[in-house]
C-alpha cells in the first residue's frame, strides 16, 4: 500500500469518525430532552449506540491494520 492509499484510507476513516461524532450529537439531544423521549422510537438510543460501538471498533481495526503493515506501533 503507498502513501496515497494511505492517505485515502485515513481520510475514509476520518470520515467514519465525523459521522459518528453526528450519532454523539443525536443521543445528547436524547438525553438534554429526556422528558420528550416517550415520543421517539423504542428502539433509536438502543441502535445509535449499536451505531457508535460498530463504527468505533471498525475504525480502530482499520488503524490497527495500517499500522501493521507499516511496522508502526498496534
């Protein structure tokens, strides 16, 4: 993998993180506005969270990934 391939790896990752962050976002305004969560989906803080965790360790392996394969720390 060259350089540029790892640029637009990290930048894929990058990407995956601002999305995540946004899934943060959402599940702050669940919490700041608990008294109007009865009128949300049962199941939407359940499947953000889900969102965050899969995303999050995709992310980390990915890096794992690049990082093995340069020789760098994992």
């Amino acid at each position: 993998m060259g350089k540029y391939e790892i640029f637009v790896e990290l930048e894929d990752i990058h990407s995956k993180y601002e999305r995540i962050h946004s899934i943060i976002g959402i599940l702050q305004m669940f919490t700041a506005e608990i008294v109007e969560i009865a009128g949300a989906p049962s199941n939407s803080l359940a499947d953000a969270l889900f969102e965050i965790e899969m995303g999050m360790g995709e992310a980390n392996d990915r890096l794992k990934s690049l990082f093995a394969e340069k020789g760098g720390a994992a």
